[in-house]
C-alpha cells in the first residue's frame, strides 16, 4: 500500500471593498435676469421639488448668489444640471446650474 500525502486544505478570502460612489452637488447659481416664478417651475420639474421647497431654494440663490439644491451620483448631477440649464437658455435666460464634487 502507498503511503497518502494529506494535502493540506487552504482557503483564500478575497475581501471584497464596496466603495460608495463620489456624490456630486447641484448648485443653482443667481443672476439678474431669469424671472423667480421660472427658476421656481424648474426646480419643481427637474429636481422633483415641491411648491414650497422651490420658492425656498430660489429665495436662497437670490440672496446669496448660490444654492446647493440636491445631491447626486455624478452622472445623474450632471445631466440635471444641464437639463435644467437648457430650460432656461430655450427661453432666453441665464438661469445657471453648476455641479461640484462632494468632499
Ligand atoms: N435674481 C432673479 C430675479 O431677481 C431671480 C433668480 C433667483 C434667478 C435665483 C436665478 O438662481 C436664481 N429675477
């Protein structure tokens, strides 16, 4: 009879890191020209707000120039943003939606 080898058992864990998508802010950006009542409709379109959240965030960019409106993951930030930045082109108005990286 040959003698058995016994192969040792060897487990490998791989740990597996999740990492959470970097999330991007949407900041509505004041100007001079772009009636409230429009930037209000906008906001309630695009970023799903209702009536009072809109005029409240349309207030905030009014007085102090800029108002970070939603957090998104980058693809989804970027295309709101532009979206409703052309809103407000179609129609003549500076109206500006900028995004920037979360820290
Ligand atoms: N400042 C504009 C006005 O007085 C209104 C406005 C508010 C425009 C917020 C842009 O992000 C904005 N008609």
């Amino acid at each position: 009879m040959s003698p058995t080898t016994v192969k040792p058992k060897t487990t490998t864990k791989t740990k597996v890191k999740l990492e959470r998508p970097p999330l991007y802010k949407v900041i509505l950006l004041n100007d001079d020209y772009t009636p409230r009542e429009f930037v209000v409709s906008v906001l309630k379109a695009v970023f799903r707000m209702g009536a009072e959240t809109a005029s409240r965030v349309m207030l905030t960019a009014h007085q102090k120039g800029a108002c970070v409106i939603a957090v998104y993951t980058r693809d989804v930030a970027e295309t709101k943003a532009k979206e409703a930045t052309e809103l407000g082109k179609a129609k003549g108005y500076p109206l500006f939606f900028t995004t920037e990286k979360e820290e």
